[in-house]
C-alpha cells in the first residue's frame, strides 16, 4: 500500500536541510554544474508541502552526465533515468538521508526553466502560493493514497502558473 500525502506547514528547516544537501553535492560535482537550485514547494516560504524537497542541478554540459552519475553514486545516490519526463536524469535518494528528489539538467533544459519559473512566481505571488496550498491539501484529503490522481489534480494549475509566467506548458 501507498504511503498517505501528507502536506505539511512551511518548516522554516526545508532551506537548512536544502543547503546541507547543496554543500554535499556542490563538493563532489565541483566544476561540472552551473546551478544547483532548491525548486518545488519546499523551496516557497509559506507554502504548505509534502516534507519532500525537490534539487535540480544543472550541468555544464549534457555530456558531463556519466562522471555526475559515477560522483554522485559516491554519495549514495543511485541514477534512475528520466521517468519519462525529457530533460532530467532523476537519482534516488540513499539510505538514511531526509526526503528529497535530486534530479540533473542538461544545458537548456525546459524542465530546469518550469521548476525555477514556477518557484519564483510563488515566491512573489503570495496568493497564488496560497491558492496552491489549499488545492494541494485538497487533494491530498480527497486522494490520500492515489499518488497519480493527487499529481493530475495539480496539473491545470501549474499549467496556469507556468502561462503566466511566461513559460511554454507543452510537454
């Protein structure tokens, strides 16, 4: 059975936790990233989230994805491919660390440029986070073990988000 959604109050912890993680993985891909960004709900403060923090980082190069693998598996982390979405390389978080999905973009990724357009719109849409918030608890009340059917209730709205932030929503 699929663990409950559980969304949570803002923890004033999520960007200690994220510069923690950043520090790590900024050591080991030393001069192979350009960014390495706290994206997703966790990174909004005020915003009500899964205690899961999102990471994308952003290579320098696309062909620099092997020796990021090899370095981050020095971590732990075990690459998982892109789980369908192009333009991401997901890893799995290891053992023992807190929640969190890490995910590698290649140069001009549309993914990378959604999660920060999406991030920073939040950050300064104080009612649309809002509105965010309670449509997410929501639908964690309504599909508490339906994973899928929670992601797809969010879909129109970061479409919308993503619109108005000036960003193309095609998949």
């Amino acid at each position: 059975m699929t663990a409950p959604i559980t969304i949570e109050d803002y923890d004033l912890l999520w960007p200690e936790k994220f510069e923690t993680l950043r520090s790590r993985i900024a050591q080991v891909l030393n001069g192979l990233t350009t960014a390495i960004e706290h994206v997703g709900s966790t990174a909004v403060p005020g915003l009500a989230a899964k205690p899961i923090l999102d990471i994308d980082i952003l290579l320098r190069s696309a062909t620099d994805l092997p020796i990021v693998c090899t370095r981050l598996g020095s971590l732990g982390y075990e690459h998982g491919g892109d789980l369908g979405v192009a333009g991401r390389e997901a890893f799995r978080t290891p053992a023992g660390e807190f929640a969190h999905h890490l995910y590698a973009c290649p140069p001009g990724s549309q993914e990378y440029s959604r999660h920060i357009a999406f991030r920073d719109y939040l950050r300064s849409h104080l009612e649309d986070a809002s509105a965010y918030a309670a449509l997410k608890r929501n639908l964690a009340h309504k599909f508490a073990t339906d994973r899928e059917a929670y992601n797809q209730g969010k879909t129109e709205f970061v479409r919308q988000i993503l619109r108005r932030a000036g960003q193309d929503c095609t998949p």
